[in-house]
C-alpha cells in the first residue's frame, strides 16, 4: 500500500465555451469565454503495472457575457498508461502516455471566491484527456496534460435549454505542465 504515490502540480492554461443566453434573450450562439492561467494539485497512487488513480483540485478564471467567474472542479480520475499497457512496464522509459476519465464536481464561483462556494452553481461534469510524462530522474517527472470537461448547459448560471447536444453542454479545454513527484521513488 506504500508504494506508488505521487504527488503532482501543474500550471494551466484554459478556454471556456458554453452558450451565450440568459433567460431574456435565449440564443442557439455557442461562444467562447476568455483564455486564462490558473493551477491544478493533485495526489494518486499506482494500482497496477499500467492504471493508476487520482484525486485532483482544478481552479482557473474564465468569463462568459455575464463577466468573470472562477471554474473549479474536484475530480478522480483511473488512467490507463497506453505504453505501459503495450509494451510492458519499464520504470527506466523516458516517455510515457497516460490516458484517463473522470467525473468531477464544479463549481461557478465569484471572481473573489478561490474554493467551493457550495451555493446553486455546484455541478458535475465528465472530463477525460491525455497526459504525456517525461522522466527526469527514479522520483520527478515531467507532464503536459490535455484535458477536456464537460458539464451541463446550466452551469454557468444560463436558464435556457436549446434542442442540440453541443448547446446543451459547456466545456472546458485546458492545458497543463507541471511536475509529479514520486513519494519513495517508481514502484
């Protein structure tokens, strides 16, 4: 049970898209919100030669017509390691693709607000992406992540619903570098 944590952090860069209407001017217009920096923590461990689990705690600001806001989001992640799982596991590989999904909890929150507010902007939403980890010694690696989230069409406080899937749905589009420490170095 003690092997195979690690630990990672990461600076973001993300966009925002989700329809632009409010109750009094409903719109099929799919906008997209500002880019913006932001950060990403988070802990997991290895459960087997290829697939590993993660807690994470995302944050960023955004901004739609209604102005600013803050998207965070709780999540836990399984991930598949794609070359782990082809080639066989090698801790000395200098390159390694991570593939994962998840499910979440968002929140909306105030551009002075930095944690979950847990007022009417809570929701879920599914996310998955690729991360690409580069060792650079038994315990530190290197990652760019491409992620994608998901979430319902009211999330960001919008109140009208149109017919199509993509209108339904806000996303967010982030990309992340940062480094993961292994506690007590690769299992």
């Amino acid at each position: 049970f003690t092997q195979g944590w690690f630990i990672d952090v990461a600076g973001t860069y993300s966009i925002y898209a989700g329809t632009k209407c409010t109750y009094l001017k409903p719109s099929t217009y799919y906008g997209w919100g500002g880019t913006q920096f932001g950060y990403s923590a988070k802990i997991g461990k290895r459960v087997g030669p290829n697939t590993a689990v993660r807690l994470g705690y995302d944050w960023h600001k955004s901004s739609n017509e209604n102005g600013p806001f803050n998207f965070m989001s709780v999540h836990v992640d399984v991930m598949e390691s794609l070359i782990d799982l082809f080639a066989g596991y090698n801790p000395e590989r200098f390159f390694t693709l991570w593939m994962y999904g998840g499910f979440g909890v968002l929140d909306y929150g105030r551009a002075d607000q930095y944690f979950f507010g847990f007022k009417d902007n809570l929701e879920y939403g599914f996310h998955g992406g690729f991360m690409n980890n580069f060792r650079l010694s038994n315990s530190l690696d290197l990652h760019i992540d491409l992620t994608a989230v998901s979430t319902k069409w009211s999330f960001d406080s919008q109140y009208y619903e149109t017919n199509s899937l993509w209108h339904r749905s806000h996303f967010d589009f982030t990309a992340m570098a940062g480094l993961m420490w292994y506690i007590g170095g690769r299992s």
